[in-house]
C-alpha cells in the first residue's frame, strides 16, 4: 500500500502501512484455521470451551459501564457495549499498524464474535428473561437495550435488530477467517516463491 507523502508527514505512523504484511508459516496458517473452524462449530452448537472467551468481556462490557457513567445517564447505558467492542477493535488496529497476520485476524473475529452475544441481549430487551450482571446497586439493575431500544423508539423491532446485528457477526467472522487464507496461505506462498 503506498501513503501519499502528505499524509505520512502529518500522520507519520501511517508509513508502517507501507511494509508487507509479516508472512505467517503454512503450519500456522493451517493451525489457525483449525482454531477457528472449531471456534464456528461451538458457536454454531452454542456450547464447547472456546465460547468461554466471552467470560473476559464481561468485565469489559461492565467496565465501560462505569467508565462511560461520567458522560451521563445515555453513555453509561451504551458504554458497555461500546467498550466491549472497542477493545477487540483496538487491539486489531495495533496488530494491523505492526503488521502481524495472526494478532489481527484473531482481534478482528473477537470483534465480529461479541456482536453474537450482544445480540441475543437485544433480542432480550422485551422479554428481559435474561439474568442481569451488575457492578453497582443489584437493586437498580437496568437492561442496556431495553433503555436503548426505548428512547430510539425501535423497541418493538429488538428481535429483528438483533438478527441484523448476528448477521453481521457471523458474516464478519466468516470474511476474517476467509482474510486469513487469503493473507496468510496464498499470498504467503507467493512471498515464499511458491
């Protein structure tokens, strides 16, 4: 990718774009996709070890409660989903700026995979059956999409929101995996003289 030289004085980080991406061994490249193929299964299945992972965003996504609670009562609700998808979406942006297969692709599908349980919270807003967390009063608990989807007016629309939003989820997961290959296996053996 070449920057226009305008743009790499007044932003000089973006000169890290211009470097090929760092080649990832076959065996790893096949190690991955083995990953992820299982990660798809036990999503599909909803049950397995890996799904697990969405036990480390939970303190995100209450984290970003209490982080976001001091730019009013709107933010505080919606900071937890948005932390929630800001730190895959950071970390990505990291790996991606050092040009490292594995770190971005790995982050980017932890970005698109939250969008799979929060959607089933959207999809909770009316009924609100799910068990709620909370880090501060359990007798002032709130659920984030049943506040949001009210003051947007769409509440009567959470499940098919939802459906929209897990779409997404499993088509980006889908496209990051498909990236993988595409970077890591073909182009890799291209890079290799292969």
């Amino acid at each position: 990718m070449v920057i226009p030289e305008s743009w790499s004085v007044r932003l000089p980080f973006l000169t890290a774009l211009e470097e090929d991406w760092r080649p990832l061994p076959r065996w790893a490249v096949t190690a991955w996709l083995a990953f992820y193929a299982l990660f798809l299964l036990q999503l599909a299945r909803g049950s397995g070890l890996l799904l697990m992972i969405d036990l480390v965003f939970i303190p995100i996504h209450e984290g970003g409660h209490l982080l976001f609670g001091y730019f009013g009562h709107a933010l505080m609700i919606a900071g937890g989903t948005i932390l929630q998808l800001f730190v895959p979406l950071a970390l990505a942006a990291y790996f991606f700026f050092q040009r490292q297969i594995a770190g971005t692709v790995f982050c980017v599908f932890c970005f698109f995979e939250q969008l799979l349980p929060i959607a089933t919270y959207m999809a909770d807003a009316r009924a609100q059956e799910l068990p709620l967390l909370t880090v501060g009063d359990p007798e002032f608990v709130e659920h984030d999409w049943f506040a949001m989807f009210s003051a947007l007016g769409v509440l009567e629309h959470d499940t098919q929101i939802a459906f929209i939003v897990r779409s997404i989820g499993w088509i980006g997961m889908f496209a990051t995996t498909g990236w993988l290959v595409w970077q890591g296996w073909a182009k890799g053996a291209r890079q290799r003289g292969v």
